[in-house]
C-alpha cells in the first residue's frame, strides 16, 4: 500500500503499491478519517484551516500521522488499512 496526502488539507489518500508505475496513471482512492463514529476531515479534528501534515511509520509497518500545525499526532491500527475506527486521536 502507498500512502501519501496533501500537506495543507490534511487529505489522505492509498493506492496499491502493485498498481505504481513510471509514467502511468494508477487508480487511488481517498482515506477516509473516523472520530468518535463520524466521518470527519483532519482540518474538522484540528479546528484550523491548515493541517501541515507528515506521516511516520515505526518499526511494525504502523503509519502515523503528524500534524505540524498542532503538535499532534494520530495512529493507524493495523493490521487493516481501513478498520471501523481508522485512526485514534493523540495529543502531545
């Protein structure tokens, strides 16, 4: 899976790595963030107009999401990409 994402908008979006070449078009979909049961952009959990988004990943393959705006960061649950619950809000 790649993933990759706006840095102002804090849109998120995946793509099968196997579907990645030169010079090609590929298929890719947005991810879409979950909080507290409702659908929600990154700039809605911010409460800002900018997200200033990165990502990290550790050791286990996990994806993290950092946002520069707030200092904050957000975890993927793995082993699915795209669970009930995709990502759990962490401050500090």
């Amino acid at each position: 899976m790649y993933v990759f994402g706006d840095i102002v908008t804090g849109r998120i979006f995946f793509a099968p790595a196997d579907s990645l070449a030169n010079g090609r078009l590929s298929p890719f979909a947005e991810l879409k963030l979950r909080d507290a049961g409702r659908d929600r952009s990154l700039l809605d959990m911010l409460g800002d107009t900018r997200a200033d988004l990165r990502f990290g990943t550790d050791e286990r393959g996990g994806i993290y999401l950092l946002t520069k705006r707030d200092g904050g960061f957000a975890r993927s649950r793995p082993p699915h990409f795209l669970p009930t619950r995709p990502f759990q809000r962490n401050s500090g």
